[in-house]
C-alpha cells in the first residue's frame, strides 16, 4: 500500500557500523519535514530483530557489515517483509555489485556521497512504489558497450517501446506504466519481455544502460 507522503511522516531506519554515518544521516532525516529516523543499528541482524518490533517504512542498508552484511539482510526483509523498502546506501558502485542488490529486491541504490536533496527524493520515490538510483549510479550502469543488433546497430524501438522503456527506468511497476498509458499491466509485461528479447538484454539494469546510451533517457 502506498503511503501518503503529505500527511504521514516517512519512518526510516539506518543501518551502517560507522557511528558517525548513522548520526549523519539520522539528523539529516529529523532536519527535514515528513521524515523521521526511527532507528539506527550497526549490522543486518540488529535491522531485523527491531523490525519485529518497530513501524519502518524505508531501511536505508549499507553493504559491509559484521555479523549481517546488507546482501543478507535485504534478503531477509524483502523475503518476510516485502511492504518494508530497503535502499542500499553505500560506497561500491562496481555494476555487478548494483545488479547484485537489485537481483537481490533492493528498492534503490545510493552512494554515500549522494547530497540531501537527493537521498530525500530517492525515499520519497520508492516510497511511491519506484526503484532509484542516484546519477552517479545510473551513469555507471551506462558506462557497459551497448547491446546492439545483428546488423551491428542499434535494434529499432517502435514508438510504444521506446515509451514503456523510459518507464521502466523511471522504476515504475507495469500496473503502474499500464495506468498511465492506458494498457493492461499483462501487456506491459508483453512489451517487456519483447524488448528484452529484441535488445538481447536480461534485466532491468541492461535496459538502463540501453536507454542512457541511446538518448531514450537523459
């Protein structure tokens, strides 16, 4: 269920073992209107012990922890806990460790060097039912050959391609893309699976590249 962003404040835990990042980012979320920091803890397994007992809407995850690392917990969450979103918050911005977190049910993925504005905009976003991923990490992703065609050029979109395919970078779930362009969501799957086939592509963070290197998406 989504949340309303105006009248309810978005709870978020943190979950890092630095005490400095924890604090950090803790008074960056009460310094700003609709956010609360419910919790900090050190590891993975700390999150998932007080997620049995508190209201969390969004667990900002670093990666490198004792005890629990962040792949495990994600893991965990979106396994018993699928309404709870998680963002990884981290200083890796390899693409096999992004895709990894994404295979993995990550809602977004941050950088540690990400600006209040945008840690701010990444939570409302995946609040709203959307994946994020901050420029830094949408321009990594970008940086892989492009998938091309036979022939050696770019496979043709058709026009509704190329729409629902902006779409899906926006993180948007194909009920949602199928509201928006007045489809069903089971021919936005369709659309999906086409272009994949088309582009010779396998996952979300491959279409991303895809449109970066194309001029789909700016």
């Amino acid at each position: 269920m989504k949340k309303d962003l105006e009248s309810e404040e978005i709870k978020v835990m943190v979950v890092d073992d630095h005490r400095i990042v924890l604090d950090g980012l803790c008074s960056m979320l009460e310094d700003a209107q609709g956010f609360r920091c419910v919790a900090t803890l050190e590891n993975g397994q700390a999150a998932l012990d007080r997620l049995k007992l508190i209201k969390v809407d969004v667990v900002l995850m670093d990666i490198d922890m004792p005890v629990m690392d962040g792949i495990e917990a994600t893991i965990r969450i979106k396994r018993t806990m699928p309404d709870v979103k998680v963002i990884s918050l981290t200083h890796h911005n390899e693409r096999a460790m992004v895709q990894r977190l994404m295979d993995c049910g990550s809602d977004g993925y941050m950088l540690k060097n990400i600006d209040r504005d945008g840690l701010l905009d990444g939570i409302r976003k995946v609040i709203k039912g959307q994946r994020y991923f901050s420029e830094e990490v949408t321009r990594k992703l970008a940086e892989r050959e492009v998938h091309t065609a036979s022939s050696g050029a770019p496979a043709e979109l058709t026009e509704r391609e190329a729409e629902i395919l902006r779409h899906i970078c926006e993180g948007l779930s194909s009920k949602q893309i199928g509201e928006m362009i007045f489809i069903s969501p089971r021919t936005v799957d369709t659309h999906r699976t086409n272009l994949m086939n088309k582009l010779d592509i396998h996952n979300v963070a491959g279409l991303i590249r895809f449109a970066f290197q194309n001029g789909i998406i700016a």
